[in-house]
C-alpha cells in the first residue's frame, strides 16, 4: 500500500529501538518506521549479540517478556525450544535464567514476525548504516546516514542503549570486553586487568576462559564490591517509605534496613525488598531534592547497583570457582596511570588503605567499568544533536534531559519538536531504566505518545 507519510526513525536497535519499532509499527500502519542500526546485527546490541552460553541474563525469565501485557511470553518461547537450546537455559533454585544470545534470538524473532507481515501495509523497513545527524526539516527532521544518503523523516526516536565511557585506560593493549578473538598465545605469567567488578567483569572472566586465556586476571574497582547472587525470593509488599525517608538518602537507607529486617523475620530477606521496589523506584528517585540525588550517586549507588543488578548462580560459581583457584583477584583500587612497555602495559594502582600504590604488568586492559554519561560521550550523532541545540543533558549528565512523555528538551528549555528517548538514556530522570522490565513499559508507553503526536499532525496537514 503506498503511502505518502514520512516515516518515523527510531536509531539504534537493541532492546529499546526494536521494541519500540515493533509498538510503533502495531500503532501506526499507514505509517512507515525506519529503523537504524549501525552494527551488523539487528534486534541484539551489545547484550544479546553474545554466543557465550555462560553469559546468562541477570534477571529470571519469569520476568523478560518483551511485552508488558504478556508476562509469560518469554517463558513460553523458550518452552518451545529444542534440545540443541538446553546449554542456554539453566534451572536454578532462584528460578530459570537464559543465556544472553538465546534472549538476541528471541528478539529477532519478534522482529522478523514484525517484518513479515503481509497485510500490504509498509510497517518496518530496516536501515543497516549508522545515524550521524538530525537536522530540522518542515515539521520533521532530515537524517544523515554514515554513508552519505539522506531520508526525510516525521520525528525521530533515540534508542542508542547504553553509551561507553570514553574515560577508559588509553593503552595499545587495551581490548574490549567483547572481543571475541582466542587469547591462547597469550602467556599465563602476567595478568589480564579488568577495570571494574560489575556484571560486565562477570562476563568478561567468563569470555577470556572461554577465549584459552590461561593466566591469573585481576579486577579492580573503587570499592572492589561483586554483584551479589540471585536466591529463592517471596513476594513482599511494597513498602510504605515515611515521608523522611522521601526526602532524605540516609533516612531512606535507614527505612530499608528496617525492612530488611522485617522480611527476615517473616522468612524473606532483603532480595524480596529490593524486588518489592521496582513499582515504586522511580517515583522515590524523582521525589529526592536534587541534593540528596547527588548524595546518592556519590555514596550510594555502588552498593545500590550490586544489590539491585544480581548474577545467576552458575554465573557465580564461575566466578567464585577463579576467586577459589586463585586465578582470579579482586581489588579496592583505582587506575593512576599507564605506561605502554614492549609486550605489555606498566599499571600503577592506588590501592584503598594503607597498601599504598602498586605496579603490575598487565598483557591486556580491559574497561568494564560501567555505562558512559552523555555529557561526555564521544557519540557522533548525539555530538551533534547537541551542537544543534536539540537535545540537552540532565541535571548531572548522565542522561538526556526529558518531559514527562519522553520529548527530548532542548538547550533552550523547549520540547516542541518530534524527537524523543528510551532506556539508558533516561538514567538521570528515572534512574532505574536500563533493564527489559522497566524499557517494555517505556517502549509501549513511547510509541503511543509518538502515534499520537504524528496522528494529529497529519490530520492537521490534511485539513
């Protein structure tokens, strides 16, 4: 079915960008929804393009349905899994938990179902080229691809998933963490460096035994914490935070400590706490002053994300299996510099206590030290989005700054334009917002907002 509507382009095709593709295409199919993608692969991103079977998903499947209103959808897709699919799903006792390349191929399926649609409407059409610029057209926006080709759209919708750091040691030896090339011919007398002890280092430990690396690794990280371990939870109500605890970081933590204990004696613990949570986080967040926000980014948010962001069991053992066998070491320390000698990297540490400074000869650096904040992010497009004045950070840069709808602001305050933002992006304004059960109910919320938006503006035209 022809049509004459611009589409609307939604860039970047991880979890955020396909999910919302797919709720727009559903919203709006006289309307077609280009989506970019700059790597090779849709519907994976860095997350799920992973082939690793011990890159396991740090939330259950109970809880990673794409759609908010089919809660048993992934259950259900991975019920119908074949035999070869076994290494992917483990069973644990705190429940199911898929690996990370099963989930990307859950999502293409998704997509590709989207894609096959044969009512005649033009629904999706994939742009495999990375967005390099917007820049204002009439009402909509002229999109600049990385290959030269141009393609007037209607709005725009920023999905670019988690932004890295550019912040990272600057060092010849440094790989990434998802560098899938063999480390065999590495030898096993000096270590691997991992910048960070999060999820990301989880995997990476994983990765380099699965690449043949042989030798000790070493993790560093302010405050040297592991994410802790998923455990058999029961559900637990949602707590009722006194009015101080709204207001107040410490009073917050207090409250919590006290429920904690509560749980225990009822014969939950502080997981079901924490998972009571998710309902009420972002409204606790957006109703801190922004003092107490800053309070907690600078002393609270290590210990929050490590209790918050959990690993699966087998994912644990791994770890606790390297730590045991002494070949893998964790440290409380920070980087102080690096000096690039033949053959390796010369890093000086400045260690937590009274231990002082230290030196070690790392083969390899590896930065899995977390998510990049937009204010200093080397995005080309969002750069320049910001030169043109579209698009404006948050408060403390860690996201875009945004309406209540999700309409990006721009440097001078205004939200008129169609251009809007989902999932990591949003850190700042909601902070929990970069896993699959807070990003679903933002992708179908975004998408009829957007329809919405669009819809009125060509009856507008039209009349």
């Amino acid at each position: 079915m022809p049509t004459t509507l611009r589409p609307v382009a939604v860039i970047g095709a991880g979890f955020s960008g396909t999910m919302a593709a797919i709720h727009l295409s559903r919203l709006m199919p006289e309307r077609p929804v280009l989506l970019c993608e700059k790597a090779e692969a849709f519907a994976r991103g860095l997350a799920y393009a992973t082939s690793n079977t011990d890159h396991l998903l740090n939330v259950r499947a109970a809880n990673m349905s794409a759609f908010p209103d089919q809660p048993r959808h992934f259950e259900q897709w991975l019920e119908r899994c074949g035999l070869d699919d076994l290494a992917s799903i483990r069973i644990t006792p705190a429940g199911v938990f898929a690996a990370r390349g099963l989930y990307g191929r859950y999502l293409t399926e998704l997509l590709v179902a989207t894609l096959s649609k044969t009512d005649g409407a033009p629904r999706l059409i994939l742009e495999n080229d990375e967005a390099v610029d917007l820049t204002p057209y009439d009402d909509g926006f002229r999109l600049t691809l990385a290959g030269g080709r141009t393609r007037m759209v209607a709005g725009a919708v920023l999905a670019c998933g988690n932004l890295r750091s550019p912040r990272g040691p600057r060092s010849r030896y440094a790989i990434s963490p998802w560098d899938p090339t063999p480390l065999a011919d590495l030898p096993a007398d000096r270590p691997i460096l991992i910048v960070g002890t999060g999820l990301t280092m989880i995997d990476t430990v994983a990765a380099l035994r699965h690449r043949e690396f042989a030798g000790p690794i070493l993790a560093v990280s302010r405050h040297g914490l592991l994410p802790r371990v998923h455990a058999p939870a029961v559900p637990w109500p949602v707590p009722d935070f006194p009015a101080e605890a709204r207001r107040s970081v410490p009073a917050m933590l207090r409250f919590l400590r006290a429920e904690a204990a509560r749980a225990s004696a009822a014969g939950a613990d502080w997981r079901s706490v924490i998972d009571a949570l998710r309902g009420v986080s972002i409204d606790l967040w957006r109703g801190l002053p922004p003092a107490e926000q800053r309070r907690f980014l600078r002393h609270v948010r290590s210990f929050w994300d490590v209790h918050r962001h959990r690993m699966a069991q087998p994912a644990a053992e791994i770890c606790a299996r390297e730590r045991g066998l002494g070949r893998l070491t964790v440290l409380r320390a920070r980087v102080e510099a690096v000096a690039d000698r033949p053959g390796y990297a010369e890093v000086t540490l400045r260690e937590r206590g009274p231990a002082g400074t230290s030196r070690i000869e790392a083969q390899r650096i590896i930065d899995a030290s977390g998510v990049g904040r937009v204010a200093d992010t080397d995005d080309l497009l969002l750069r320049r989005l910001m030169a043109h004045g579209l698009i404006q950070p948050d408060t403390f840069g860690l996201g875009l700054a945004v309406t209540d709808d999700f309409t990006l602001v721009d440097q001078h305050g205004g939200s008129h334009r169609p251009l809007w933002t989902l999932g990591p992006l949003l850190r700042g304004t909601l902070w929990e917002c970069t896993a699959v059960p807070d990003i679903r109910f933002q992708a179908a919320a975004l998408a009829r907002t957007v329809s919405e938006r669009l819809q009125q503006g060509a009856a507008v035209a039209a009349g």
